[in-house]
C-alpha cells in the first residue's frame, strides 16, 4: 500500500509540480448569482405595485422623492436611500411606507405562509428586513408574533410555569400577622400630612395614627411602638 504525500494528495498525483494550483478558478461567473439585483420574488410581486400604490400616504417621503426626481439625484447620504423605479430604497430595502394593513400584509407573508413555518420574533425580523424596512418594524413583528392565536397556542413556553395560587394561612392569635401602609398626600391638619394604618388580620382591628409623609424608618418605629 503507498502512502500520500504530506497534502494528503492521491498516491499517484505527480510529485515535483511547482504551483500547480496556480490560476485555479474554483467557483465559476456564472455560478453567483447577485441578490441585490433580485429583491422581491414569488408571492410578493404583487406587493411591489400595492407598495407603489400607497405612497400617498406617505407625504414625507414623496416629497423627497419629487425632488430627488426634479435635481435628478437618485442617491442619498452614501448610498443609503436610493430610487429604483417607483420604489424608496434604504441600503438597498424595500421603504414600506406609512400603511399598517400592507406592513401586516408582509410580516403575515413570512409568518403565517406554510413555507415560513410560524418563526419567533427575532427569526422573523431577519427575513422581514432582509428586503423591507420601516421605522418602528422590529416593534411590529414583535406585536404581530406575540398576537398570533396559533403560536400562542400550539408552542411550548420557554419560562417557568407559574405555581397555583395558595391561601394565605389563617393565623391563630390575635397581633401577630399585621399589614401596615401609608395614606399620603392629604391636607395639612396640625402639620401632619399622612396617616400610618396598621390592621391586624383577625379581628381587623386597626389604628389610624396622624404622621408626616417624610417620616423616617425611625419614626415609624417610635409611632409603632407608641401607638400599636
């Protein structure tokens, strides 16, 4: 049995060859395909013209627009809006523009079609914004996945079940479970201005004693002692 060289080359490949991998073309021109020049296909077509349509509801951006058209400029700041067509672009984005029913219309496109599968938030707002955006669209998704009746439904939670529901146990004795809170915010009367209640859970006896809002820790303990 012959044993490869150090390349891990066949045992027959010719030895001795200086750069023969030299000019070796790998991946040929007509194998990429540039994604930029394709940004909308299949179901969303049709989109495009309800997109073209909907401008008008948008004043600031067919202001822009007509002027750009009018100087004849089809860039902005360094590429990142651009006009192709009847279309605003962002770094190369689809601009949806201000239309809530057409912004649902796309997120329930790559949410609620068979293809798309139902993905979570953060899946979701990487296939919108691979050819949309908006301001405000992480946001949308987010509303739109968290209110989807199907995902809420048939998906398994990831945090922690909350427990049942427990009764508070009844004390035995009179004193010795209490809540004590505070009404503040009242008219001054004798420079006091809150009110310290504490209840006593059996017999619901309470005491209301007149104090200040700004009173300390210390303080209410001297009133708790005085009083209760």
């Amino acid at each position: 049995m012959e044993k490869t060289d150090g390349l891990s080359r066949r045992p027959d490949w010719k030895v001795g060859v200086d750069k023969d991998n030299e000019d070796q073309v790998l991946i040929k021109d007509n194998w990429i395909h540039n994604l930029q020049e394709v940004l909308i296909e299949g179901p969303e077509v049709g989109i495009l013209e309800k997109i073209k349509k909907a401008r008008s509801k948008d004043k600031d951006v067919v202001r822009v627009v007509k002027e750009m058209k009018k100087v004849k400029v089809r860039e902005l700041q360094e590429n990142e809006w651009q006009i192709e067509g009847d279309l605003v672009l962002k770094k190369g984005k689809v601009y949806m523009l201000r239309d809530e029913e057409l912004r649902a219309e796309i997120i329930w496109l790559y949410h609620d079609m068979p293809a798309a599968g139902h993905r979570g938030r953060w899946k979701m707002v990487e296939l919108v914004t691979r050819n949309y955006w908006w301001p405000g669209v992480t946001r949308d998704i987010g509303r739109y996945v968290e209110g989807c009746n199907l995902c809420q439904t048939m998906k398994n939670r990831t945090e922690e079940v909350t427990g049942k529901l427990k009764l508070s146990e009844v004390p035995k004795k009179p004193w010795t479970h209490l809540t004590v809170s505070f009404i503040t915010k009242l008219p001054i009367v004798a420079g006091k201005d809150a009110i310290l209640v504490v209840c006593n859970w059996l017999p619901k006896m309470t005491h209301f004693v007149a104090t200040t809002e700004g009173t300390s820790a210390k303080g209410l303990a001297r009133l708790f002692r005085d009083n209760v």
